[in-house]
C-alpha cells in the first residue's frame, strides 16, 4: 500500500573531532598559552578584533598574526547553511528541524553545514540558535531556533554542535540572552526572573557547553538593564563560571557599546571591528583596547584570556592542521570556486518531509487517491516569479515560502515549488492540474471549482528587524495568514467539498476561519522546508511516507490566548515567568487548538503501561563545575520505558514525549514539563521500545536563595504521550 522510507544517511568514516575536543580542553589550553607568549601586543588585540565589515571575505573577519602560523579567523552566518555563497545547501530552518523531533537526523543536518562550512574554508559557523527560545508567538526569528520548550531545544543544539564540530568547524551558539524580539532590540531590555532564566533561556545554552561549543554569540539587548554584551552577569558569572564555559564570547555585530566595561565583563572578540549599520557606531577595541590595557584600566591578564580563549577554540577543532583557505568572497556575489554540496538534498528533504506536521485529516482525504482533477492554488506554491533568490536576505513574501527574511538566510542553489513536484507526482497517474498561481480569489475559485480536489498553499513570514516586508518590522503583526489566506480559502472551500490547506511558516497560525469550514479536510503545517520544499511535501501529500512531525510550539484559537508577544517599547518585564506555550495553557487550562508535540499520522499506535526505574536523592546539585554546569546535574538517574505498537495499516514513525510534573514541595511549577522524547519507526503491526534516559537536572527546579539546582522531594507524575496533551500513559515515583 505505502511505503514508509528513511532515507540512509551516511556514517562518518573519519576519527570523530568532537570525541577528541570533549576530553581535549585542556590540550587546546595547552597550545594556545604556549601560542600566546610568542604575539606581541598588537597582534593579541587583532586576533580579538574584527577587521571591518567587507575589508575581509566573510561577514567576520579578524586580523592575522605574523608570529604565530594562525590565520585571519572566518566568521560566517548561518544557522541553516552558508550566507552570502552560491552553491551551498539551503537546509530547512531551525523550526523544521525541531518538528522531527529525530536526534540522529538534526545531528546529520549539523554534520551536512559543518563539512560545507570547512570545505569552504569557514573556521567559525555562527549558529545554531536557541536564543530567541520563541516565548512570543508572533517572534520575528523563532524559526531560526528549533522548538519553544528548552528541553528540545537544549537536544537540538546538542546534537547540531556535535555534529558540526565533529565535521571540523567551529559552532557558535546565539544569541545569549533575551533577545526574544525584533521590535527595539538594540535599546531594550529584557528584565527575567532568576528562575525563568535558568529553567527556560539558559537551559538550551546548558546543552551547547555540555557539548564543547567553541563559542558564543552575545545579544544586543540589555538583560536586566544591562547591555547583553558587557554585562558581568551574563557573561562572566553565567556563562564562564556556573555553566563551565571555556570558549569564547563574541559580540553581535555592532552589539559592543564600550571599551573597558565589554572587556571586564567578559566579552572576548568584537565584531565586526566597524559599523555597517546607521547611524554610525564605533570601533571600540583596536588601538581603544591597546590604550586601556597601556593604561591599566583592563588588566593584561584580561587580554590575555581574551586571546588564550578563541586559539583554544580553534585548536580544539584541530583547525591549526591543514584547514582549507577561504574559497569565497561574501561581497562579489558569493561564487564560491568549490562545490561542497555533495549529496546534502538528501539531508535537506529527509528534514524538511519528516518535519511536516499533519493538523488535520478528516475522511483520511490525505494521502490523495490518485484524483482525476487536483486543483493547486496560490502563489505559495510557485518560486518567486522573479527567482528565488531575487529579494536580498529574503526580504519580501513572493512566492513560495521556504525560509524567512534576515541574516540567518542562505542562497537557494534551487527551489522545488510545491506546483513543479506535484505536477511531476500527477503525472504517474494521470491526474489532470488546475492552477491558479496568484492569490487572486477569483482565479482561485474557478480553478477549484473545475478539479475534484483542491490544494491551497498560504503562508505568514517573518524575519530580523534590519528588514521590513509588507509591514511587519522583522516580529509579525498578526498571527494571521499573510495576503488574505484566509479569505483565498473561503473562496475555495465555497466551491470544492474536498480542500487541502497547506501551511508554510516559521511559527504559529490562527486558523479558526479556515477550520470552520466544512469543505477543509486536511491541513498541513510544513513550516520552513529549505530547498526540496516541494519533493519533501509530496511524498507525505502521496502517502510515499506517513507523516511523524510533531509542533515544536503551540497552535492558539486565539492570539490572546498566548498571554505574551511583542512589546512595543523598551522593556520587558517576561511577567509570565515559566508559563510559556503549553505551560502557560496548562497552568490556565486553556484549551489550544492543536497542541505542542501534537501531530497526526496515517496509522495509529498504542501505548503499554510505563515502567519506571529511577532512583535519585533530594538536594541541591554540587560537585565541580564541568562544561553545562554542575557535574552531578547531569548523572543518570534512570530510565522510563514504554513498548509502541503500529496498530494501522501502514508503516510509520511515532515521537513518544515524557512529561513530568514536579511534586508539591517544589516552588509552583508547570503541570507538566517535557524531559524527553524518542522517534521510533514501525511497520504495520509491529511494536518497539522507547526509552528515556533521566538526568538529575530533569527533575530539579532553580533555586533562587540557594543558586543551585534542586531535586524536590515527594512522588513525582510521569505523563507519556503522543502530545503534550494526548497523555496515553502515567504513572508516579517518589524521591
């Protein structure tokens, strides 16, 4: 009947650089003390600064020693592929990643940028994201992150930084912290509580240290009222003391505002050494920082650590053996003279299909049954008219929809369109195409009305600050379909009674229009699919495959209900806390249209009762402080374990979710918070094990009086599901 594909991906054959660089800190330490004492002056303060904005070949640039056999370090966005080169893969966004919920698969999508990212000579790859977390809804780049709940998020950047630095080139983890909106991001600040700050923004940034990243990206608002990238804080006490970080610290672009303060707070490295932006700024380290270390105001030491810290970085990734020259130019059009593509699609289209999340399907209208007319309608189903890389960054909304706007974008080598890979699809069954390619209510309706069925592609984009598309300053203004999506269905559903929506965006979408009527069987969320847009979503539209993606965020009935979003002003006082998404919903037992980790599939699939093994103690966690944090914060402490059994027809994958509710000893908490998840594949009547494995800090809270991490006593609630609200099995433990 159908087929349920994985696609093999390829095993790394070569020695694993990131099981060398876990245990080879100290090794790199050792390299760049000894590297330090042969610069001179001038040269330690060029390797911390940037060169400019375009006096280099990559959007970060520092200046090269002669002494030391050591280059000018290439920095380069971003998150999801190669910035400013052609040809790269252009891989589906955070968001799609996210929505797999598939360890191995985010891994080999880190792995596929990273060996880009070296090949073209790249020493630093400035991604992945987990700042924003996504806390607003309508957040202009929550699709550059991967989930709204920090435990996958905190498994998504873990994966993403092993599998890039295990290709070679250096990750660099952002935007750290608060940098939760575009609106008056570069004035505002971002005032969060102790214990939301740990149990939510600093948890995912846990997971990048943990994972030996070798730098971090600080952000250009305030936290607390203190700039991000010169608060003591944030960066000393945080980030360098309780997490353990050993790497470096580098500014966002342009995101320094003094000299001394940045230097003895811990920033490491200013970029990009210059303005690009307007009005004018400064260069605030250069010949400043040679000044104030002449003059004492920052302590040689200081400088010192500043330099030690980013060779270590680059020693540890093994970068000072044979690493390729750059072999690119971001300004004259981004041709690189190199190849390194290789077979990435298929990466590409693994993520982006198995990220497609299948909202709805009344009367199994999905997969199509080979209808003798299928209608397909909207400009969302075509490239851009004017090509897909036409708008700069991907500003603009024309076309189909498969990443947002801003500096973590990258050229489209190619773009299927959803329209080409259909018409490919119909082909094999003679299936006749209708097309209305604008977004025209008119032309839409009399293509629906002239085919059987009726698929209608809508989006809502969103991007960073720097850019303005129709309106909407980088974060969106509404949470409604962008270019009257809603009435484009309106009018198809009044002439077809068999429509097929198509959802194309970075984040959440009220839909309540479209679900109340009658004539909407089916709606697919396929987020920000990257490149194989197109063939990634007909092999789920065709039943080639069984949809298993899973919402990395929480659908509303309305944009209220979220109880935060964008502020128009210079603070923002994060008054909800650890209520965020379905915590927030829980909490206030509102009732979400399709909740987080919520997602369909063409069969079904049965739970067993859970079994619990998990033995631990109550109290603070202690030990030395190694890369994340406490040592005993991430000791196991047992395991979870249900059997799954594939009680449909098809082959399929279902992600199983482990929630856990704290006992009543803990401060008040959310009902139930995510603590892990497993993607298992099945064939029809087949059944398998999911096991998840507990750490101690999945079972402790933030305690402010004390600053540690806490493991509450009493019976803590086990909730394993398929969603975060479709809870199949519970049980209970005592601590």
């Amino acid at each position: 009947m159908y087929q349920f594909l994985f696609t093999a991906l390829a095993a790394a054959t070569a020695v694993s650089a990131y099981d060398l660089a876990s245990t080879n800190w100290d090794t790199a330490y050792s390299k760049a003390q000894a590297a330090l004492q042969k610069l001179n002056q001038t040269e330690k303060v060029g390797i911390v600064t940037g060169v400019t904005w375009e006096a280099g070949p990559c959007v970060g640039n520092t200046y090269a020693p002669s002494s030391i056999n050591y280059p000018s370090l290439c920095l380069q966005d971003s998150p999801l592929g190669i910035r400013f080169v052609n040809p790269v893969t252009a891989f589906p966004a955070g968001v799609n990643t996210g929505a797999t919920w598939d360890r191995t698969l985010i891994y080999e999508r880190g792995h596929a940028i990273g060996t880009e990212a070296k090949g073209l000579g790249i020493n630093v790859q400035l991604g992945p994201v987990a700042g924003p977390l996504g806390k607003n809804p309508d957040g202009g780049r929550n699709w550059e992150g991967f989930a709204i709940d920090p435990y996958l998020s905190g498994i998504a950047m873990e994966e993403t930084i092993q599998g890039m630095q295990d290709a070679g080139v250096q990750a660099c983890a952002k935007h750290w912290l608060g940098n939760e909106q575009e609106h008056n991001r570069e004035t505002m600040t971002s005032n969060i509580g102790d214990r939301a700050a740990h149990e939510l923004y600093i948890w995912p940034f846990m997971n990048a240290v943990k994972a030996n990243v070798a730098s971090v990206m600080c952000s250009y608002n305030k936290v607390n009222e203190t700039w991000a990238c010169e608060s003591d804080v944030v960066l000393n006490q945080l980030m360098k003391n309780e997490l353990g970080f050993r790497g470096y610290i580098m500014s966002d672009w342009n995101a320094q505002h003094t000299t001394i303060n940045s230097a003895l707070s811990g920033l490491d490295m200013t970029m990009p050494g210059s303005d690009f932006a307007s009005p004018p700024g400064s260069i605030f380290w250069g010949q400043h920082l040679l000044d104030v270390v002449a003059n004492g105001s920052v302590p040689q030491s200081r400088l010192d650590d500043m330099v030690t810290r980013i060779l270590a970085g680059w020693y540890l990734l093994g970068q000072d053996e044979g690493y390729p020259e750059v072999k690119f130019s971001s300004w004259n059009g981004g041709k690189a003279s190199i190849d390194v593509t290789s077979d990435h699609s298929i990466i590409a289209q693994t993520v982006a299909r198995d990220s497609i999340v299948l909202l709805k399907n009344e009367d199994a209208s999905l997969p199509l049954k080979e209808p003798k007319s299928l209608a397909v309608i909207g400009l969302d189903a075509v490239v851009n008219p004017n090509g897909p890389n036409a708008c700069n960054d991907h500003g603009c909304d024309n076309g189909t929809l498969a990443m947002g706007w801003g500096s973590g974008t990258a050229q489209f080598p190619y773009l299927v369109a959803p329209l080409e890979a259909i018409q490919t699809e119909a082909q094999k069954s003679g299936t006749n195409i209708v097309t209305s390619t604008t977004d025209d209510t008119t032309a839409a309706a009399s293509a629906a009305a002239a085919a059987e069925t009726a698929i209608v592609f809508i989006n809502s984009d969103s991007g960073e600050g720097y850019i303005t598309v129709e309106g909407n300053v980088g974060d969106r203004n509404n949470l409604d379909p962008w270019h009257n999506g809603n009435e484009l269905v309106t009018a198809v559903a009044a002439v077809n009674q068999n429509v097929i929506v198509v959802l194309h965006s970075g984040g959440a979408v009220i839909l309540e229009t479209i679900l109340a009527l009658p004539s909407v069987k089916a709606i697919v969320w396929a987020g920000m699919p990257g490149q194989e847009s197109g063939n990634a979503l007909t092999s789920v539209l065709y039943g080639t495959v069984s949809p298993s993606g899973k919402l990395p965020f929480t659908i509303a009935k309305q944009r209220k209900d979220y109880g935060t979003g964008w502020v128009d002003g210079q603070t923002d006082n994060y008054d909800e806390g650890l209520f965020v998404d379905y915590r927030h919903f829980d909490v206030n037992d509102i009732t979400p249209r399709y909740e987080f980790g919520y997602g369909l599939s063409y069969t079904s699939f049965d739970y067993s009762p859970v079994v619990i093994n998990v033995a631990t103690a109550a109290g603070p966690s202690d030990g030395p402080v190694v890369p994340g944090g406490p040592e005993n914060l991430f000791e196991s402490v047992g395991t979870i374990s249900t059997d799954i059994h594939n009680s449909g027809t098809v082959s399929g994958a279902e992600v199983a979710q482990l929630y856990i509710g704290l006992p009543e000893s803990a401060p008040w908490s959310p009902p139930r918070q995510l603590r892990g998840f497993g993607k298992l594949a099945l064939e029809s009547q087949v059944s398998g094990k999911i096991s998840f494995d507990l750490t101690r800090r999945d079972l402790s809270y933030w305690d402010v009086p004390t600053q540690k991490w806490i493991v509450p006593s009493g019976p803590f609630r086990v909730y394993v599901g398929s969603s975060s609200r479709d809870i199949r099995q519970t049980g209970t433990f005592n601590v």
